[in-house]
C-alpha cells in the first residue's frame, strides 16, 4: 500500500543577493486546521519586480498580508534593509516604506478619486483639522499625470470608473505614498488585455525609475515573463521554484503546476484507496 | 428622463442634494397643512413645534454618524434616560454645581458608548444586539437608582415674583400686583429657554456636518461604512472610528435627556417614552436620507427628517384628529411620505446623471 502521508513538493532553497532590501526566512502561519504557509523563505533585491506564481489556496495572499503588516506570522523572520521587520500593523509597515495594493483594492466607492489616493494621508489646513480638498486634487492630479495614468475627472466617486482605473488608482495610491516597496496582489485579476496592458506599463516605468522594488503576484505566465525581473512559485505553502525569469520559460512553469496537479491527483487516489482498505479490515 | 427646469434650475438642484427628496416631501407636507388648516402657519405653532423636532433633530444628528458605519445605535433611548437622573444625583446628592454636574453626566454616556463600541469593534457582536441589552440595562438602571419615581430637575425650577404695576383707569392711578415667573440663566440654556433646544439642534447639526464634510473623522466615517475591510487594508483604524462614532451617539442621546429634563423641570423614569423618543431619533436619520445600510448619510438630512416628523405630528394633531388615530395616522403618512421619497430620489438621479 502506497504511503497516504503528503510529501508535498520539494522545498527550493532561496537564494540571496548582497542588494537585499527585504528577506523573508522560515515564514509559517496557521488558520486553525489550514496552514497557509509552512516554510517561506525568498527575498527582494533593490529595483527589482518578482513574480509570485502559486496555485489558489497555496498562501501568496496570506503571505502579501503578513509582508503589510495586516496579520501576523506564526514563526519565522523578516528583515527590511538587514535589520529585524516585525510590523506592528499596516501603519506600521507603510512607515517603514512597504506598502500594498489588495486584490479587493481597498477602493472606497463611495469617495471620490482624490480621497481614495490621500486615503490615511489626507491634507489638512494645520493647525485647523479641514481638509485641504482643493491641495490634495491639485497633487492627486499631478501623481497620476506624472505615472501616466489617464482618469478624466479626480472628483468623481471611484464606483463609477473601469476595473483598470480603479486599479490604476490603487497603485497610484502606493506610489504617493512614497513606499519603495510595493506589494501588488494579483493586479491584473478581472481585466480586459487593453487595461491589462495599462497595468504592466506603469509596472515597467516604475522599474524603469528604479526607486520602488515590487512584489507581484500574478496568474498568467505570460505576464510574468515579461514583467518581472526574477519568478517564485509557492506551492502547499512552501517555495517551489525561485529563478530569473530570464532562465525559466512557460513550459517549465507549466511542467512545475501539472507535476503538482497529477501528485494531487495521486494522493486523493491513494487516500481513497487506504480508507477502502481500512473499511474492509472492520 | 428630461431635466425638470434645466441644469441651474432651483428644483433640479435642489434634487441634486442627497437630503433634496425630503426637503421636497417635507415643503409638500408643510404647504397641504398650511393650507388646510388655519392654525399650522402661525408663529404660535411654530413654537409649538419646536419640542416636537429638535430633540430627533439632535437624536438623529449622532444617530447619522453610526449608521453610516452600518450599525445602529439603541441605546440612546437609555442615556436619554438616565443622564438626567445622573445629573439630578450629581447634583442634589454629590453637590456638584450644575454645569459640572451636567458635564459629568455626558461623560457617563460617553463611557456608555465606549462600551457599546467596544462590543460592537473589538468583541465582535452586532451593534443591534449589544445597544438593545445596553438599552434595557440603561433603563433598568434607571429605575434602580430613582425608585421609579420622578424628581424635580435641578436648577430648572420656575420662580414668581410677585411686583406692583401701575396701571391708568379712567384718569385714576391705581396699583395691582401681579405675578411674574423667572427661571435661571442655566436652564434658560438647557432646554427651558423657548428656543434654547432649537439653537442646540442647529449648532449640533451644523458641527456635526461639518465634521462629517470636512473633516478626516468624516471621510473615515464613511470609508468604514463604505468598505470596512478595505479602509482597514488601507490603514484607516476602524475600531477607532467605530468606537468614537458609538461615544458620540450615545452622549447626544444623554444631551437631549438632560435638555428634555430642564426644559419640562421634572425627571421622568418613563421608560416607554425614552423607548419612542429612540425611535423618533432613529426615523429622522432614516428618512433623511441616511442608508440603513451604511456608506452614505447626511446630518442636515437628519435635521430635516425630524422637523418632516414633527410638521406630520403637530399638522394632524392641528386637523383634529382623534388622539386614538394619531399614531396609525403618522405610521400611515410616514410609508406613504417616504414611497414618495424613493420616486423622487429616482427623479433626483434621472437629473443628476443628465
């Protein structure tokens, strides 16, 4: 009888470079009976775009929101810089220069273009607490001029704009904000090729300007290969491929995720198949 | 949908307001009043109203900032009750001068809402849930420590004089006493000067617009009610704002009791009347355009849907109708009031994206 215990997939070691702005060593975390991530280790070098790739479910996301500062590791370290990054929170982490634009975007629909942009930062006429609206749609204007992105009115509640506006606006956000680490989880979800397009442009300009370093994740390979500068795969909650983009292709990736499918497949089978037998014992 | 009187017309931008359907409900109720009954459009009646909708006015005001978060805020009906026998204690009992002893009976309320909130933001349970037992609890409190008895409110007692007036009948002098009656200054403040609760709803209203508007409490106000996990993500403290939001209404609700108190000089243990003047406070947010749901509310609107309940209740009372009517009468108008309402916020719509 086959062993019905998961063996998962082999676990990559990472790799580091001497440009490290962020590294992440022996990252779990556990939601009651699910574990999310079992044993994260990757890291970030400065300028650089990676690709995170991974199956539904296999913990990107969760490791995005331990990254921000929204939730909290079980055990394992981060280092921001070399030094010791343990965010106490959202705030927390956007001080120290790494911010994040969530798959839902956290967009509020009900304000207008420019609050969303200055959302936690917004101006005020110091010492009086009134918001400056005329001074942050003057800079909201400016910022997405300077990042070339197109939105025809600032003013209008962000309900009434496209999926790539919106999330245009959300990157946008980031950027003003001055993080030089930005966590973009899965921008291109929901998108027509043209805003698609809209999306991977500013990525490629962001790099281009060299200041931010960013973390993606996406789902088409395509996109990574072209976007990013190196690709990590997480599968079952560990790194399964961490390489340049430069040495990897759309086939080993694809080869990677169908390995994964059919030892999936394999060990449903033989789960099955014990509890059968165990049945037949009784 | 064509645009009633073009772009700049006065009704269309009136419509184009979030609180511009009830004010159009509200002028339509005033003007059918005014002309059906002869008494409604005379300043004796209005005067009249005014304790009929400032007291909502301010209800609704702090009302307005809870249920933009989504929640909802009974327990008004509680420190509504209770802050003016707190305030009578501090008072008669403690000695505390009046305006501290006020001051420390909004900080109790105050204290009331932090505990609301704090069930409500960090425990985790419905608001609905956690203000309905703080309502009770309120209430019951309140008829521990007063007996179930009423008291006089202190400070807001009324004073005759009684002094000689000299008056000319028929070329001859004569001199008769008559009575006048004075009342403090405080209680000329709180709630007892004729229009002192009007003067306190429209400085509330105002604030407290304002403060929505203009203000980062505001927009986070309404960022929290607008997508509460999002504002999280983006760095908004949403149990902060939600736990100011619950202080805020509740203490409102502990203003209103103490102002009700001076203004009628007894303190009332009635916990039935506590109950509906909640609801008033709740009803004028809502048909003031506030969504139940969350994400969107207007104080001014608040203003205007109490003074929509108090033309509604002070114009049928005006028409005669029988006291036992009244109530099925003012349920009755409120549906039909507001059926009207959702037409014209269509119409409103159909204008604004023209």
């Amino acid at each position: 009888m086959p062993d019905a215990v998961s063996t998962g997939p082999e676990v990559v070691q990472p790799t580091s470079a001497s440009d490290d702005v962020l590294r992440v060593e022996h990252l779990s975390k556990r939601f009651g009976p699910v574990t999310a991530l079992r044993d994260i280790s990757l890291h970030l070098r400065k300028g650089e775009v990676l690709g995170l790739l991974g199956d539904n479910g296999a913990g990107k996301s969760t490791l995005i929101k331990i990254l921000s500062g929204f939730q909290k590791q079980d055990s394992g370290q981060m280092f921001l810089h070399g030094q010791p990054y343990e965010p106490k929170g959202v705030d927390d982490a956007r001080s120290k220069g790494i911010d994040t634009v969530y798959q839902d975007l956290a967009l509020i629909d009900e304000l207008s273009v420019y609050h969303n942009l200055f959302l936690r930062r917004e101006l005020v006429h110091k010492p009086l607490p009134f918001l400056a609206n005329r001074e942050m749609k003057l800079q909201a204007r400016k910022a997405l001029d300077e990042i070339g992105i197109n939105i025809p009115r600032i003013d209008v509640a962000v309900a009434r704009l496209s999926g790539g506006q919106r999330q245009a606006i959300a990157v946008a956000r980031t950027v003003n904000g001055d993080a030089d680490i930005i966590l973009l989880d899965e921008p291109l979800a929901a998108m027509g090729a043209k805003e698609g397009s809209m999306i991977l442009d500013l990525v490629a300009r962001l790099k281009e300007e060299g200041k931010v370093s960013i973390i993606m994740i996406l789902h088409n390979y395509v996109h990574v290969l072209q976007a990013c500068d190196r690709v990590s795969m997480i599968q079952e909650g560990v790194i399964a491929l961490d390489k340049p983009t430069a040495e990897t292709s759309v086939e080993e990736l694809t080869d990677i995720v169908v390995n994964e499918y059919r030892r999936a497949r394999e060990e449903t089978h033989a789960a099955a198949a014990a509890h059968a037998g165990a049945e037949g014992l009784l | 949908m064509p645009p009633l009187r073009g772009e700049d017309g006065l009704l269309s931008r009136v419509l184009a307001l979030r609180e511009g359907s009830i004010i159009v409900v509200t002028v339509v109720v005033a003007i059918y009043f005014a002309l059906n009954t002869s008494s409604f459009f005379t300043s004796a009646n209005f005067k009249t109203l005014l304790p009929y909708f400032a007291p909502f006015a301010i209800l609704g005001a702090g009302e307005v900032f809870v249920m933009i978060l989504g929640e909802i805020d009974l327990s008004i009906g509680g420190t509504y009750l209770l802050a003016p026998y707190l305030f009578y204690k501090l008072s008669s009992t403690v000695g505390l001068p009046l305006v501290p002893a006020v001051i420390v009976a909004l900080i109790a309320c105050m204290a009331v809402g932090l505990i609301n909130g704090f069930f409500t933001a960090i425990v985790g349970i419905s608001s609905f849930v956690v203000t309905l037992g703080m309502l009770f609890a309120l209430e019951g409190l309140t008829l521990v420590i007063s007996h179930g008895e009423p008291v006089e409110t202190p400070g807001a007692q009324v004073h005759a004089t009684t002094r000689e007036v000299t008056h000319v009948v028929n070329g001859v002098q004569i001199h008769l006493p008559e009575q006048v009656n004075h009342i403090s200054t405080f209680a000329k403040i709180f709630g007892a000067g004729i229009y002192s609760e009007l003067i306190w709803a429209l400085v509330i209203v105002i604030v407290l617009q304002v403060v929505l508007t203009f203000t980062r409490w505001g927009l986070h106000t309404v960022a929290v009610g607008s997508n509460k996990l999002g504002a999280g993500e983006a760095g908004v403290h949403v149990k902060l704002v939600m736990i100011r939001n619950f202080v805020l209404c509740a203490t409102a609700g502990g203003l209103v009791g103490i102002l009700e108190a001076v203004r009628s000089s007894s303190v009332q243990p009635d916990t039935a009347g506590a109950n509906e003047i909640l609801f008033y406070g709740i009803s004028a947010a809502v048909i003031g355009g506030t969504l139940l749901a969350g994400g969107s509310g207007t104080v001014v609107g608040a203003l205007i849907g109490a003074l929509f309940l108090g033309i509604l209740k002070d114009g049928l009372i005006l028409q005669g109708v029988n006291a036992n009517y009244l109530l099925l009468y003012l349920g009755l108008s409120i549906i039909i009031a507001m059926t009207v309402n959702v037409y014209v916020q269509r119409v409103r719509r159909g204008s604004h994206s023209a």
